[in-house]
C-alpha cells in the first residue's frame, strides 16, 4: 500500500445525508416531538438535497479504490433516495399517531439504513461492501420492531435480527474464504488473482465452492431469494408498512448491487458453464426459479396485503434475478430497469395499503371491499401497481419483465424464461384478486380516507413513473445500460 | 377553355345532384336547372372545338394521379383530341336537342324530376367516357352510362316489358363488358399502364406481343360490341325501345350506342397492330349490318324499324373502322378513308338518327302507337314533323347533298379493295333506302289507315317541333364539313397515323347515289303507288319474311340455347341446394352439435379438469408451503443450513447430493408427520379463507 488516496468530494452525498438524519433526530428532540409533519418534511427535503449532490459529485474513485463512486452506484442510489424517498412521504400517517414520540429516531434510521445502502453500492471492496450491508440492515432491525407495543412488530424485529446476523455470518465466513484464496479484498483484484490462480494451478479446489455458497447464501438473504426467504413474510407483515416497503425495495437493491458487484464484476470467471463445478449462474438460476415458483403461488392463499405483497416481492426478486444470471450488458441494465419500475410500482402498492392501514387499521385483503365507490382515486392508483406488478402493458412492469426475458432468452435460459411467463399467470391471479374485491365487492361505502399531502405526492410520484416510464422506457433503460457498461459485458 | 374542359362534364353532374337533392319538388326548375347546365356544356364545347382547331391536332392531356403503384398507377384526368371535340359537341348537342324536346314529350309525367336528373346524370357520363385519358376512366364511365341506360329504358317501371328490356339492356351488354375489362387488365398486364398515349406508343413500340395485342383487340372490341349492340349481342337494343322516345334518340340512337364505335376508334392503334383483330371487327360489323337492315325490312313497330336502323348503320361504321385497321395493319401507307368514314358517319348518323326518332316520337305522341300499320296520311296533319322525317330519311339514305350522303360515301370509299364488303355495303344502302321509305310513306302518305287516330292526332307543340327543326339543319348540313372538296374538312381534322386527303371519288359517289335512289324508287313504287302489292311480296318470300319477321329467331335461340338450359341448370342447382346442399348442412349442423356434446364433455371434464387441476395444484402447493413457513426461526435457519449444505454437496460430488436429497425428504416428511397437528407460531396467518 502506497498513498493512501482519498478524496472526500465523492463520498460528500453520504456525508451530508448522515450529519441531516443527526439533524432530523436533534430536531425532533429540541422541538419537543410537537410537529408531527415537519419532521417528515425534513427528512424529504434532505433525500432531496442528497440527490441534488449526488448529481454534481459523483464519478471517480477513493479511498484506495474502496470506494468507488461509478455510474452503477449512481443509478442504484437513486433507487435508494427513491425509497426512502417514497417511505419517509407514505410514513406521516404513523408519525402522527403511532410513533409519535419517536418520530425523530424513525426518520433518522430510515436515513442511516439509506446511507449504508449508498456505501455498499460504492464498495469496490470486501470490507467495504460488508460495512455497508451492516449499516443498512442494523437500522432495519430497529425499524422492524419500531412498534414495541405490538407483539407481531417486536417479532419481526427479532427474527429479522436472528436471521440477519446468521446471514452475515454466512456471508463474512464466504468473504473471508475468498480473501484467503485471493489475497486480497479488491475486487478487481480478485477477479485477476482467480483468473492467474486457475491458470497456473490448472483448476481450483472445493475450498471455492464453498465460499461461492457461503456468499450467495449470506447475499440472498438480503433478496429473500428462496430458500432463504423465510423470514421476509413474517418480517414484511409485523413491520410497520413503510417500513416494509423499504425493506422490499431499497434494502433488496442494496442486496442486488452487492450481488452485481461481487459476482458479475469479482467472480464473472466462474458463471461460464466450463468452470463447473464452480459455476455460480446454474446455482442463482434455480434460486430464481424456486423463487418465482413459491413466491407466486404461497401468494395464492394470503389474505394479509402485506403478507401477499412479501411473497410477491419474493417472486419479484425471482424474475429480476434471470437478467442477473444473464451475465450480459443487457441482463444487468434489465436488472436495474427492473429495480427502476419495481420502486414506482411496490413503493405505490405499499403506500396505499399504508394509507389504507391507516384508516381503517386493517391490512386484510377483504378489508378492500367495495374501495372503489369510498375512495375510487386511491382504488385506481392500487389497481395500476398491481397491474403494473403483474407486467400488463403499457404499464413500467410490462416493460421490465419484457426487457428481462429478453436478456433471459439472449442468454439462452429459455426454461428460466419460460417458467417466469408461467408464474406471471398465477401472479395475475392473486393481484387482480385485490383488484377484484375493490372493484366487484359490495362494501363499506361510506368510508371516508384523507390522503396527508406528502402520502398524495408518493402516490402521483409511482403513478406517473409507472404510467410514464411504461409507455416510454427510453431514458431510464439508456441509463441502465449505461450503467451495466461499466462490468463490460458482452 | 381547354385547360378546364374538365368541367364539361360537371355540369350535367351538378344538375344531377342539384334536382335529386334540392329541387326535385319543383318541376319546372328542375327541367330548367337540367336544360341550363347542358346548354352551358353545349357552349363550353364549342369553346373546346374552337380551341381544338387552333391546335392542329395536337391533343391536349390533363392528369392527376388517383392511385399511385409500384405495379401499375392509375389517374384520372382528360384527353381532348379532335375526336373528342367532335364527340363533345355531339353529344352536349343532342342532349341538349333531347332535353327540350322532352319538355313536350313527357309533360305530365309523374316523374318529371327524376326523368331530367337522369338524362343529367346519362349526360355527365357519356361526357366523363369521352373526355376519359386512360382505359380505367372510360371502364367507370362506360358502367356508369350502362347504369343510366338501365334506369331510362326501365323509366316507366310498371310496365313490365320496360323493366324486362331494361334489365336485358344491362345483363347483356355487360356480357361485353366482361371482355371489355379482361382486355384492359391484359393491356394493364402487358404495357403496364392505362393511359392511352403511352399505351398506343408501347403498342406503336411493338412492347406488347401481336398474339396478345390481337386477344386485347378483340376483348376490348367485345365492350364494343355489348354497347353498340352488334351480331351477336344485338338483341337488346330493340328491347331498349321501351323506354321513353327521347332516351331511345338520346341513348340508344346517337350517343350511348356509338360509344362502342367511339372506343373502337380511340384504339385504332391497337387493331392497327393486329390485323386479325381489325379483320374480325370488320366481319362483325358486316355481319350486324346486313342483319339489322334485313330485319327493319318488315318490322311494323315504327322505333323498332329505328332502332334496326341504328343497329346496322353502327355496324357500318364498325365495319368502315375495322376496314382501316385491316387495311393499315396490312399496308401503313394505305390510302384508306375507314377512320375518317366511320367518325364522320357517327358524328353525321347522330344527327339525323336523333331526329328520326324525335320525330317518330312525335308521331306517336300525336296517334298513341308504335304501329306503323294504323298510321298513314299524317303528313296533312304534322306538317313540321313529316318535313323533318322526310328529310332525316333522304340523309340516311345518302341523298345529295344532305349530310348522310358525304359519310355513306366514304364508307363505301372504305371498302374499296374488298369486293365483298363492296357488294354488301351497297346492298344494305339500298335496303336502308327502302325501309326508311316504307315507313315514310306508311306514316305519312297515303290514305289514314285507323280513322279515329288519325282524327285525333295533331302536331306537336314548339318544344318539341324546334329540336326537330334544329336537328333537321345539322341533318342537311353538318356533313358538310366532310365534303372531299374541303382541303381543311373533317378528313384532315379528325385522323389517325398519317394525314391523309382524299380527293372526291366520282364513281363511287355515283353508284351509291344510284343505289339510293333505286331502294327510294322501289318503296316509291310499292307503299305510295302501290304498283306492286307488298302483300303479293309477303307471300313470295313467305319463309324469308317469317324469319325476317322473327329477327333470325335470335331471342329464340338464346332462349332455347342459353337461357332455359341456365333456367334448368339452376333449377337443378336449387334443387340440389335444397336436398343435397341443405342435406348436406343440415347434417353438418347435426353432427356438429353431437360433436359439440362430446366436446362439451371434454372440455367438461379433461380442459376444465386441467384448468382446474392447475389451479387445485397450486392451492395445493400453496398451502405447502404455507405450511412450511411455520413462523420458527429456528427452522428457517435449519432450511438455509440444510439448502446450503446441499448446493454445496452437489457442486462436490453430485452422486452424493442424491443420498443427501433422500435424506432431506425422509427426515422432513417424518417431522411433517409428527408435527402435523401442532398450533403454528408467530405471525403466520390464522385468519379464515374467505
């Protein structure tokens, strides 16, 4: 080790965003927990400002390359601003009611978990990398069991940190597995002491094996890629909904990222079917697989929107992962364009059921009776994510799930491809089933739903990106391609 | 004057569309909207001919593109050339003449309105065909003046021989007209476009086949033959008498008919390049005119006895036509006068074959019959429209120096070099000579041979006697324009290929003179002086006068020959439709509805069975797996270790991943087993399915 380079210019956005959530928790404290939107609106307005800096610093690397501020990272952080984003503006009807006295911890910790999201997605690096992930998910522990007088709340606090910390442990005991193999913690380094390693010794023992395992377990957690998905479902439905919502986007881009990076860039020599048995596409192929399989169909039978959602987040994850194991500029550019409309449309189907949870304090599918005549603009903006969801054109899921079976089908995972437009159909069951009971269910019809303004703008913000960004992709899958260029892919 | 002669045949367009929709109640002004709008053609058409004149025939083409194909484009737009010009006047003229005489003739009618609006609407097309500058243009326009033919012959509805003639009058010339189109779509085919100029120069070129060109002639000369009613499609136009007076002098005597002379004429290039073609047109034309005249012999219907008039002097000038083609194809510095011959005597036969028949109109709206038989001495009494028939009949003749004369001529000047087309020619002037005195002098001389007709019968009013006067003029002198001693006359105006002039032939002119005045002189001697009774004719030639009679017993033939053997092939078709056809449909039907029985069955219980299935097995997998997520985080991390441990046992020695997969499912099955009715934890779902 030379010089140690470090230029504090790039790593300005994170800086800020973490001094701003010490600034939102001061000031929820010094205002003595009395304004109960200001807080929120705080928050937003910081994720804002981080935005704005993040669009003028960025692009370079620092830290001996530890952190490396490329066009990916930039890409997946607004994905996270995004979610947080969206969270934070769903999350004012229990910041005025349920967490009232800890508004300021709420908030900040949401902006932690954003900040080790936007670490992780920088790492170029091991250590890095695994910092990051820690600093995203501990908040989320806390954030899960934020309602501590609520038994499911406390629960899926304490699962999530059970399996949690297994899972890192996993992860650091494949990490670790792979610096000794290596020698190094870089991955770019890694990529060439594999590569010389392979060529001078001919083929690499199942000490290799082990450590890919390790890694694509401790990672998939993060995902809830099946069968390491258990935990999502009792989480996503104990934590408070916003708080699940983040959790299923923003916390499961960070996974993707960290999987891209490590994968895609660090081991992108061992997905080729010739270095079997150490090939990890075949391995994340049948993860995927699995996934959309019990995600869509244990969705078939719930009756909890949030417990439904998580599974189909489970799926999701299942068809966003054919364009990861696609190996190419286009399966990575798809994964983030998949990342992209999957943000407007479940942060919107979440939003809603939060607003909805709100009202009426209830997350039970057949609770949704009869929405459409009470609240027939909040009935649309649920039906367009959940069709959206579902991959019905011209809505942003249509173009997703196209662009990913397309680089599936490139890639020549016809059965991949084949299963996915299977699952698609069951999935359409259990959504237009919500849909269903809004829509052609008699009801409660004198229920009335106020939308906190905040709450509106998350909903105009997920309608008009999945409306918009369906009909004309262009401009974010150009960035997304831009982006995956970075890997140089075929 | 020319740049916008495209508007001569919108006039009578725009009266049409003006009387159907505004002004039909009104009588009087629908009339005058029609009369005015073609009075305004009359003189745009002068106008045309004016200009035409100034350009030494160098015709004048404006086209606009309708339909743009890498295959094959079509346009619309107009070709004015001399024969155009000539037509133009022609027809606006005679419809003019027409309209107003109509004015007296149908005074009364219930259908005044309609009438005008269709002699508007017959108008505009028979002007869109001549001014048409491509074959597609002259298709439309060429159904269209069918249509308006159909609907003028079958005018009078009730009656039902109108309506038979009428739908006669359209299914038989569009026998023709099936051939007209295969000729085009063959001309489409081989020259790849429409438009007559660049089709005649690829034909001129030699870029189409003699083979073919001789199929397109003869096809083409088919739609002659459908509309100028020649051998053998013929039989219609005496049917087409039918309809009212005007339309027979309008349509099926100066205009509509000569359209297919007209179309021979525009194509002259194509039959000069075959001389089959040319020869074939001639023969029919011939044929036709012998025919037609032999039967007006006999004929006792005064417009029938007209309109086989009509039907052998087209003949004539299809025949005079087809002679120059012959003639060219042979020889293209021939000296023949056909094409002149045969559009001088279209334009000349127009004039006074329209006032034959205005002034047989005439007669029968003074006596109310067709039927020469119970006329006769009406000249005391239409003193103007016997003067007039008088003199139209001396023209058809071909009496010097009335217009007829100089055309007969030059269609005898025609045959020149074909002795038997000479003989024929000859022979039909001299029977043309003949019936048109036995009918002069049957309708107008001699003793009244039905008083009370005679007593009731009076001379028509002015508008009908001026058009007479009018046509008796252009009758007299607008062959004039063609006399052989003009070195500017009609010869060198309206010209195909070379300019030709052509001195006067004496000898010629002399024989037929001689030929006219004999038929005259033998109708003189048997139907005015009756020296010789016609009665002691009758009998003598008993069996040629029975099948005179009978029109060579046409109608018959096709009766017997095309029409009941298609009555009974479709009587048999109907019956096959109704026993094996609906037999065959209704067991169809039948089998169907078992079929759909059995499949209603299948679909019952094997679709639905597995549509159902897939939905039973995924509820079924669901409720697995349902149940796997038992809320134990103990257990989730057992699944994590015990998948993890397995890929990693399948990467190392796959054998082994079996023993471990076996493994797995035993112990997982026996605590399922065990476990079975065990309460589920946390936050798993208890809720009813609802």
């Amino acid at each position: 080790m030379e010089t140690f380079d470090y230029n504090l210019k790039l790593i300005i956005p994170e800086m800020f965003l973490f001094v701003w959530a010490l600034v939102v928790i001061v000031f929820d404290i010094s205002s003595k927990r009395r304004n109960s939107d200001s807080v929120g609106y705080l928050t937003m307005a910081g994720l804002a400002i981080t935005a704005v800096l993040l669009y003028n610093f960025h692009g370079g690397i620092s830290f001996n390359n530890m952190f490396s501020s490329d066009i990916l990272a930039l890409f997946f952080k607004v994905i996270f601003l995004g979610s947080a984003f969206m969270a934070v503006g769903s999350s004012f009807g229990l910041a005025s009611d349920k967490i009232k006295n800890h508004r300021g911890e709420y908030y900040g910790l949401i902006l932690f978990s954003t900040v080790g999201m936007m670490f992780l997605s920088s790492s170029n690096e091991l250590i890095s990398l695994y910092v990051g992930l820690e600093l995203t998910t501990i908040p989320l522990f806390v954030l899960a069991a934020f309602y501590k007088d609520k038994k499911t709340s406390v629960e899926a606090g304490m699962k999530y940190l059970i399996v949690g910390a297994f899972s890192s442990a996993v992860l650091l005991y494949g990490l670790s597995l792979l610096y000794g193999f290596t020698g190094t913690t870089d991955l770019t380094m890694i990529k060439i002491n594999l590569s010389l390693l392979f060529l001078s010794a001919g083929k690499i023992g199942p000490g290799l094996i082990l450590a890919i395992v390790m890694i694509i377990a401790g990672i998939s957690f993060k995902l809830a890629l099946v069968p390491f998905h258990m935990w999502a479902p009792d989480v996503y439905q104990g934590a408070p909904t916003p708080i699940t919502a983040f959790l299923s986007v923003g916390s499961k881009a960070a996974g993707v990222v960290a999987f891209a990076r490590i994968f895609v860039h660090g081991l992108i020599a061992f997905v080729d079917p010739v270095m079997k048995p150490l090939d990890w596409g075949i391995i994340v192929a049948v993860m995927a697989a699995a996934a959309m399989v019990v995600g869509n169909i244990t969705a078939l039978r719930q009756h909890n929107i949030k417990r439904m959602l998580a599974y189909s987040s489970i799926a999701q994850v299942g068809y966003l992962m054919i364009g990861m194991v696609a190996v190419s500029e286009l399966g990575i550019a798809s994964v983030g364009f998949y990342m992209f409309m999957y943000l407007f449309a479940n942060m919107g189907a979440f939003a809603v059921a939060t607003i909805f949870e709100d009202k009426t304090g209830s997350s039970s599918i057949s609770s949704y009776k009869g929405l459409s005549k009470s609240a027939p603009a909040l009935s649309a903006c649920m039906a367009i994510f959940l069709l959206s969801l579902t991959g019905i054109p011209p809505l942003g899921g249509f173009a997703a799930k196209y662009i990913v079976f397309a680089a599936g089908i490139q890639a020549g995972y016809y059965w991949l491809v084949i299963l996915g437009l299977l699952t698609s159909v069951v999935a359409l069951y259990y959504y237009a089933n919500v849909i269903k009971t809004m829509y052609f269910s008699d009801g409660n019809s004198d229920l009335k739903i106020n939308i906190h303004p905040a709450a509106r703008l998350v909903l105009v913000i997920g309608v008009i990106g999945v409306i918009i960004f369906g009909i004309y992709p262009e401009p974010i899958l150009n960035f997304a391609m831009e982006s995956a260029a970075l890997f140089a892919l075929p | 004057m020319l740049e916008n002669a495209y508007l001569i045949p919108i006039y009578p367009l725009l009266a049409f569309v003006i009387i159907i929709f505004a002004t039909r109640w009104k009588e009087k002004l629908s009339s005058a909207i029609s009369i005015a709008a073609i009075l305004v053609a009359v003189i745009h058409s002068i106008f045309v001919m004016i200009a035409v004149i100034g350009r030494h025939g160098v015709p004048f083409e404006l086209s606009v593109p309708f339909i743009e194909h890498p295959l094959i484009s079509l346009e619309t737009g107009i070709f004015i050339d001399p024969l155009t010009a000539v037509m133009l006047l022609v027809v606006t003229i005679v419809s003019g003449c027409v309209q107003i005489y109509s004015l007296g003739y149908m005074h009364g009618d219930p259908r005044w309105s309609r009438y005008f609006s269709y002699l508007s609407l017959f108008t505009f097309s028979m002007l869109g065909l001549v001014v048409a500058n491509n074959f597609f243009m002259i298709f439309i326009f060429w159904e269209l003046v069918g249509l308006t033919s159909y609907l003028l012959i079958g005018f009078w509805f009730e009656k039902d021989s109108a309506s038979d003639a009428g739908k006669k009058a359209f299914i038989t010339t569009r026998i023709g007209d099936l051939g007209f189109i295969i000729g085009i779509l063959l001309l489409a085919t081989y020259a790849g476009t429409l438009n007559y100029q660049e089709v005649f120069t690829k034909v001129a070129d030699g870029a189409v086949p003699v083979g073919v060109l001789t199929m397109i002639g003869i096809f083409i000369f088919c739609g002659a033959v459908g509309k100028s009613a020649q051998f053998p499609l013929h039989v219609w136009l005496p049917d087409a008498m039918e309809g009212p007076t005007p339309v027979s002098a309008l349509i099926h005597a100066a205009t509509m008919v000569a359209a297919g002379v007209y179309l021979v004429a525009r194509s002259m290039t194509l039959f000069v390049g075959s001389a089959e073609a040319a020869m074939t047109v001639a023969v029919i034309g011939l044929i036709t005119s012998f025919m037609a005249a032999s039967i007006a012999l006999v004929q006792n219907d005064i417009k029938r006895v007209l309109a086989y008039s009509t039907v052998s002097q087209l003949g004539y000038m299809i025949m005079a036509l087809g002679l120059y083609g012959f003639d060219v194809a042979k020889d293209p510095h021939s000296h023949s006068v056909g094409y002149f011959a045969g559009t001088f005597h279209l334009m000349t036969h127009a004039f006074f074959k329209a006032l034959l028949f205005l002034g047989a109109g005439s007669v029968i709206h003074a006596v109310h019959t067709n039927d020469i038989q119970e006329m006769g001495g009406l000249s005391k009494k239409m003193k103007i429209t016997s003067l007039t028939f008088f003199i139209a009949s001396l023209s058809i003749a071909g009496i010097f120096p009335l217009s007829g004369f100089w055309s007969k001529d030059e269609i005898v000047a025609a045959t020149l070099g074909h002795p038997v087309f000479m003989f024929f020619t000859l022979l039909i002037a001299f029977i043309t000579a003949f019936y048109m005195f036995r009918l002069c002098f049957l309708t107008f001389t001699g003793k009244p041979r039905n008083q009370e007709r005679f007593d009731h019968a009076h001379e028509s009013p002015k508008t009908m006697t001026m058009p007479l006067m009018f046509l008796a003029f252009l009758s007299v002198f607008a062959g004039w324009v063609g006399m052989p001693w003009l070195s500017h006359g009609f010869s060198s105006f309206v010209y195909t290929g070379e300019l030709q002039h052509h001195g006067p032939n004496y000898i010629v002119m002399l024989v037929s003179t001689i030929v006219a005045v004999s038929g005259i002189g033998l109708a003189y001697t048997v139907y005015f002086k009756k020296k010789i009774s016609a009665d002691v004719l009758m009998e003598k030639f008993k069996p040629l006068y029975t099948l005179l009679l009978n029109k060579y017993y046409f109608d018959e033939i096709y009766d017997k020959v095309i029409i009941k053997p298609l009555l009974a092939f479709t009587r048999m078709m109907w019956w096959s439709d109704a026993n094996i056809i609906d037999g065959l449909v209704n067991f169809v039907g039948w089998f169907t509805i078992k079929w759909a029985d059995a499949k209603m069955l299948f679909d019952k219980y094997i679709i639905d069975g597995a549509v159902n299935g897939a939905g039973t097995v995924c509820m079924a997998a669901s409720w697995l797996f349902k149940y796997v997520q038992n809320g134990s985080v103990q257990f989730y991390t057992l699944v994590v270790i015990t998948s993890a441990v397995g890929v990693i046992i399948y990467k190392v020695t796959p054998e082994g991943f079996v023993y471990y997969f076996i493994g797995v499912v035993v112990v997982a099955l026996a605590r399922f087993l065990m476990k079975m009715n065990r309460p589920e934890e946390g936050n798993v779902e208890t809720e009813p399915e609802g």
